[in-house]
C-alpha cells in the first residue's frame, strides 16, 4: 500500500474514532436504557477498534520513514490507547452491567437509582427512564473523545514535527476538556464549569497569539538547519547556530559579502549577446481569437532567447507598466547569485519607469526558461515568462530544434505560442529536437505518437545512452523541461498533451504542413509514463569530496499564520515562509536533502543556482542515466535524497514550483555562510518574491 493511502487510512480512522467516541459519550451522558447502554457499549467498541488499527498503520508508516509517523507514535497512539485503557477500565463495567440488567429483567439485583421495567428486546420509550450512570462514565468517554481528537489534531493542523510544547498544549487542552465535561456531567457547579472553560480558552488563545506573533516577526532566512555526519566536519559544528549575525560572530565566515558583489563581472570575456525584455501589460488575442490579458516581457511567451554556449548573455529589463513589479529569474541556469531574480533576496523588484542589467555566461547548454520572481504566482501564470535555449558549441545533434512551452492563461492552453493546432512539415528521414518545457504549476503530460523516440535530456542535461521508446507518457513536473528527439517516419507525428484538447503540434513528412490539424490525434492519456530514474545508462556520477551536510524538508499542509495572515499555508517542516529556517551551508559541502512528502498534492521542488543529482526515490536507489534536475516532483506519501554540490555561494531560493503553493508558505533559502543581501522583503519596492 502506498504511504499517502497508508496516511489517510489511518487518519479516518483517527477520525471515526473521535466520532464514535464522541457519539459513545453524549449516550453516556443522558437517560441511560438498555439499549441506549448497548448503542453506547457498541459505539465505544467501534472507537476501541479504530484505535487498535491505527497500531501497524502506524508501524508500516513508520518503515516508510520518521516523518510520516512521529507524531502518531510519540504522541496520538499513546494518547488513544491510554484513553482507551481509561474507558475499559472506568465506563465498560457500568454500561455492560447497564445493558444487561435493564434488558434482562426488570427486578435484575442491579444497585442503583430505581429503573422502569424493561420488556426484553424491547425498545424504551425515553420517557421511561430517568437513569442517569454516574458521571465518571460520560466522562471516561470524553477524555477518549479529546484524545482522539488532538490526535487528529496533532496530524493534520500541526504536523511534522510535533515538538514537545505543541503535545504539551493538546495534552492539556483534551485534560481541559475532559475536566470541563466532568463538571457539566457531574453537576458539579458553575464554578467548575466556568474555571475548566476559562482555562481551555486562554490556552487556545494564547497559543494561536504566540504563533501569531511569531509570523510577524521579521523574516528568518537566518535560522540554520543542518545536520553533519562523520568526523571530518567539525568545521560545521556552528551549522545548528542560527543567525547570520552568530555565524559571523564565531568567525566561520571570513567577511560578510553581500549578493551584490556576486555579480558576474563587467569584462568577463566571451562574445556578447545583448537583449531587451519590456515588461508590459498587454491584451493578447490567442489564435483560436481568444483574448487574454497578459503582464508578459514584449510577447506571449516572451522572445526566445537563443545563445551559444560561451556567449555572455546580456538581458536590460525595462518595465513599462506591470505595477506590481518584475523581475527575471533564469530557471534552471546556474547563473551567479547576484543575476538570479529573485525580488527582496538578490534584488529589488524593477518598478514601472525601472530597469535592471542582467549578466551571465551561457556555459551550460540546454533548454531553459526565464521568468518573474516578483509576485511569481501572479506574474508567472499571467504570461512573464520565456525559453532560453543554449546551444552546444558545434550545435545540436538533431537537424530541427522545436521549442515548446506549455503554459495555460485564462483558460487557455498555449503549446509554444498558440492555443490551437500547429502543423510542421519535416522530411522524412531527418531528426528533429523537441524542448518540451512546463511553465505551468502542475504536472503536464505528453504523448509523441507515430514515432519512437527517446528522452534526451533532462532539465538542460544530456542523459547518457538513451534508449528508444514509445508509446510510453512524458510526465513534466512544473517548471521541469524535457528534450525529446526522434527520426521523421514516413508518417505524421503528434505531440499531444492531457492539458489540452485543443492545442497540438503535428509533423508531416513533406510539404503538406497543414496535415494533422484539422482532426484532433488520438487521444493517448492512458499511456504509462516513462520513468526517468532507471532510463538510459552512462558512467554513475561520482560527487566531490567534501563535507557532508544533511538537511531534509518534510512538505505538507497545515493552517498557519503567513506574516499575520491566516492560510491553509503550504509547510515545510511545519513552518511557512518566510519563517522557514534555511539549510545553512559553506562553500565545499555536499548537502544530502530528503525531501518528504505528508501532504495530498504533489510538490514540483526546485532549488535555484543548482541541480540536485537524484539519489534515490522511496528508499530505491536511482539507476540509469546520471540525473541532474533542478525541478523534481515529489508526490505524496514520496521521499527523495538528492544531493547539491554546495559549489554557487549565494542565498538561494528553494521551493515548490507550484507558485501557487511557494505563494502560501512552501519557500525557503540555501544560504551559505557569511552571505547577506541588503534587500528585504516588502519594502519601499513591494518586494515579494513568490
Ligand atoms: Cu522557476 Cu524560484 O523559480
Ligand atoms: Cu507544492
């Protein structure tokens, strides 16, 4: 069974736990019959149930990894059992002496108050009884009730991890709870009523206020979290140290340097290649007529920005009239910190009137995108982006090089730059490159039918040895690319994709480029995918030598307070940006990151300034080509070990390129030591860089 299905089994029985404990209580609490007794008896049994399932859910969990488990085995297991223990031991001998006594006779030698004579098997009119169980019964039952729900509690609002003073809280807000029933239950007095409620209130507010709080307080890029292993990095030992201000204070950095000066220099040698991008809004009619309004850099999709590699790219960006700023952000390009785009960390966000030099040398050839980093939600999907294709020096393999972006707009689907069909003509016999690349927030799909072809590379990077398929899906993650490259059949050929139904390319061998237009290709949406972790071969990559760091980002959703502001917030390690600590790292270390998933989406994780080369995925080691990615999927109930060769210093963003998520809390930094930036978040630009 799949860890996500093993997760939310157990969280509904969690769940239905609470509720028939819950339902077992307030039968307890009331007249008490016969059969009230056994509905009671039944409920509570059920409950009991529930419980004890959760137990090798919990265990096979558990094997899946620490993460999809602590909080149930450290916390809602013990929570519930005990509670369960309590019930047996305090309300099963009333209620079953309860349900057999009244069903059995009516003058049954059963102590307590006088009961009404019961017919056997029948029902009792409620007016019939005036029985009551004494108040420890009801309440035993409550206090599984609150267990069970801070244990649901304790899974899904807080999540992982479920530090100390988190169990603390929930322990006593269900004590609360069950000493508040108590009193209603026993009659007891207002007092008591008034002093259980008062308390449970003020922990409940006070612990909301804290955390609260917390959100406003000023962003925290400086928190470090890492974790080292063996015994040649005693140089880290100041990584769990948070702050820069410490790390500087303990002299592991020599002096601040400032993302500024990471700059790529002014003279660096190379041929130029210079481009403007006027960032404009603009009402784009697409070619099914359409219209669109779009923030983009001059076109939808913006130019293409196509160089040799060597060439010093040179980028002016001018806004013209995106209000809520711009900035360009080279996905996937190992660029230096200080040209990486990102508003309130390597910039500030370039405001209508503004401008910004961007500088970089295409060493890396590939297929890349470039995109706004300011307000990236917004400003991505409505149309500021465009595709960067390096290429090798001495050119590409293949003799026909389509580029195409997958992007959808106001409902609207565009393949490369149109909404609908688009024909090629290519002769046969000749190969053809096809960069399929998804700017979009969710996994894209496609389907290359009429020819076999093979995955070429990945990311920008070649994959080595690259076997032929076909009839096999190409699963993109957002932001990811993937080149394709196959050899023209005598046939047509269609590029489709499960994102629409109304735009595709096809290719006809000669002249008759309007061929495959008319007739929507057959749908291939049941295709398997391709899995990219065991295609191809080549030489196993082999890392450099140097210390290791271990930093691990466990993803999920729990509500949380984004600056103030309440949100369904995407969490990594329970927190959301910018209150994220960042993975702190020097120059030189290898970082190992194990990227969990608890939640039910799936999280495109990109790490900007490098490529992770993937170790392994649930537990299974990679195989096949060396697979060097900077946007991985990792979907639920998912564990990735990448590693990131700590070799690009700067503060750079990783995050999950559904923008939509990195715009609720899933962002954070790398930040290697004694890096400061002078800009900020917010701001007199506005800067928010998700
Ligand atoms: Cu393509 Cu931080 O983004
Ligand atoms: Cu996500």
């Amino acid at each position: 069974m799949s860890t996500a299905a093993l997760l939310a089994i157990n969280l509904a029985l969690t769940i239905i736990g609470a509720g028939l404990w819950c339902a077992a209580t307030i039968i307890a609490a009331g007249p008490i019959t016969a059969t009230r007794a056994r509905r009671a008896l039944i409920f509570a049994g059920g409950a009991a149930l529930a419980t004890l399932a959760q137990l090798p859910l919990v265990l096979m969990l558990l094997g899946q990894g620490w993460w999809f488990a602590q909080e149930k085995l450290l916390f809602a297991l013990p929570m519930q059992l005990t509670a369960a223990v309590v019930v047996t031991l305090i309300a099963a001998p009333p209620l079953l002496r309860q349900a057999r006594a009244l069903s059995v006779s009516s003058d049954a030698a059963e102590p307590g108050p006088p009961s009404r004579p019961a017919a056997r098997g029948a029902a009792l009119p409620a007016a019939a009884t005036t029985r009551r169980l004494p108040a420890r019964v009801p309440t035993a039952l409550l206090a599984a009730t609150s267990a069970a729900v801070a244990s649901v509690v304790a899974g899904t609002l807080i999540g992982y991890p479920l530090e100390l003073a988190a169990a603390a809280v929930l322990t006593l807000l269900a004590v609360l709870a069950t000493g508040l029933g108590y009193a209603l239950f026993a009659r007891a007095g207002r007092r008591l009523v008034v002093g259980f409620s008062a308390l449970g209130t003020l922990v409940l507010v006070a612990s909301v206020a804290l955390s609260w709080m917390t959100s406003m307080a000023p962003p925290d890029f400086a928190g470090a979290q890492a974790a080292h292993t063996g015994g040649h990095d005693s140089a880290l030992a100041a990584a769990a140290s948070p702050g820069i201000d410490a790390d500087l204070a303990a002299g592991t950095a020599a002096a601040a340097v400032s993302v500024d000066d990471l700059r790529t220099p002014e003279d660096v040698p190379g041929p130029r290649r210079q481009f403007t991008l006027r960032a404009a809004t603009e009402s784009v009619t697409l070619a099914s007529g359409d219209t669109v309004q779009s923030w983009n850099y001059g076109s939808l999709p913006g130019p293409e920005l196509r160089v040799q590699q060597g060439d010093v790219v040179e980028v002016r960006l001018e806004n013209v009239d995106v209000a809520a700023g711009v900035t360009i952000h080279w996905h996937g390009y190992d660029v230096p910190n200080g040209e990486d785009g990102v508003a309130g960390v390597t910039q500030d966000s370039v405001l209508p009137g503004e401008g910004f030099d961007y500088r970089f040398v295409a060493d890396q050839p590939g297929s890349y995108w470039y995109h706004t980093h300011q307000s990236a939600s917004r400003g991505v999907q409505r149309g500021l982006y465009g595709t960067l294709i390096v290429e090798p020096s001495g050119g590409i393999a293949e003799q026909h090089d389509v580029v195409v972006p997958l992007h959808s707009i106001g409902g609207s689907v565009l393949l490369g730059a149109s909404d609908l069909p688009t024909a090629t003509a290519i002769p046969a016999g000749e190969t053809v490159r096809l960069r399929l690349m998804n700017t979009d927030g969710l996994p894209s799909t496609f389907h290359l039918d009429g020819t076999p072809f093979a995955v070429v590379a990945a990311d920008g990077h070649e994959l080595a040895a690259p076997p032929e398929v076909r009839e096999q899906a190409i699963r993109i993650p957002a932001g990811g690319r993937i080149d394709l490259a196959f050899t023209m059949p005598d046939g047509p050929v269609y590029l489709t994709t499960d994102a629409s139904r109304t735009a595709w390319l096809a290719f006809s061998p000669g002249a008759a480029a309007s061929v495959g237009t008319t007739e929507r290709p057959p749908d291939r949406s049941d295709e398997p995918e391709l899995d990219l972790l065991g295609y191809g071969g080549g030489p196993a990559a082999v890392l450099p030598d140097g210390p290791l760091v271990r930093a691990e980002m466990v993803l999920d959703r729990n509500p949380r307070f984004l600056q103030g502001v309440p949100v369904n917030g995407y969490t990594v390690n329970g927190a959301v940006y910018p209150r994220i600590p960042s993975i702190t790292v020097n120059e030189g270390d290898v970082v190992e990151l194990t990227v969990a998933n608890r939640g039910w989406e799936t999280h495109p994780m990109h790490v900007h300034g490098h490529h992770v080369l993937v170790l392994s995925r649930n537990g299974v080691a990679a195989s096949g080509a060396q697979s060097w990615l900077d946007t991985f999927d990792v979907r639920p109930g998912e564990v990735w070990v990448v590693a990131v060769v700590a070799d690009n210093p700067g503060i750079w963003m990783d995050h999950c390129h559904n923008l939509d998520h990195a715009a609720e809390g899933m962002m954070m930094a790398m930040r290697y030591r004694g890096i400061t930036t002078p800009y900020e978040h917010g701001g007199s630009h506005g800067n928010r860089s998700e």
